[in-house]
C-alpha cells in the first residue's frame, strides 16, 4: 500500500488519494457516513474543510486524518471530558 493512500474494500475497491480533493457527497461516499454525519463533522470542526463558491472541499489528506485511530481516541478523550463537566454541574443543582 502506498504512502498517504488508504483502501476501502467493499464491492468495489476505492482508495482516498491524500493529494485529491473531495467534495462533501464523494467524503460521504468514500467514508460511508450520511450527509447529516458530514455536516455534524464540519460544524463541530471534526472534519476540516475549505469553502470554495458556496461548497465544501475535503482534502484526501484530512479524511485519512479523520479515519485514524488517533482520532477516535481524541474523540473518546474529548467525550469523557465533556461527560465530566457536566456530571459536575449536575452535581452542584
């Protein structure tokens, strides 16, 4: 496997190529997630994206950035985090 590229297999095989541009509909496609998951990403800054005309453009680079293990460890950070905050708040009601 070749340095930056990362393979999907399903019944068609399709690589993210981290030098490509992806519109939001192909990052959906690729990653197989629906277009509110795609939206809740780029509002919540999860997935980093450049607005072109009115549109999102996704680098290969990011949504093999997205996809990493490091990343959903963050996420998991994050969300016990957030867990413990409010947890604490609750408490003091």
């Amino acid at each position: 496997m070749a340095i930056g590229v990362y393979t999907i297999s399903n019944r068609m095989s399709e690589e993210i190529k981290s030098e490509a541009v992806y519109t939001t509909g192909e990052a959906e496609r690729v990653l197989k997630i629906s277009n509110s998951t795609i939206k809740r990403l780029l509002k919540k800054g999860i997935l980093r994206a450049n607005k072109v005309g009115g549109q999102y453009r996704i680098t290969g680079k990011e949504l093999l950035r997205i996809i990493s293990p490091s990343t959903e460890r963050k996420a998991v950070q994050t969300y016990q985090k957030l867990k413990k905050k409010i947890k604490e708040k609750i408490k003091r009601w």
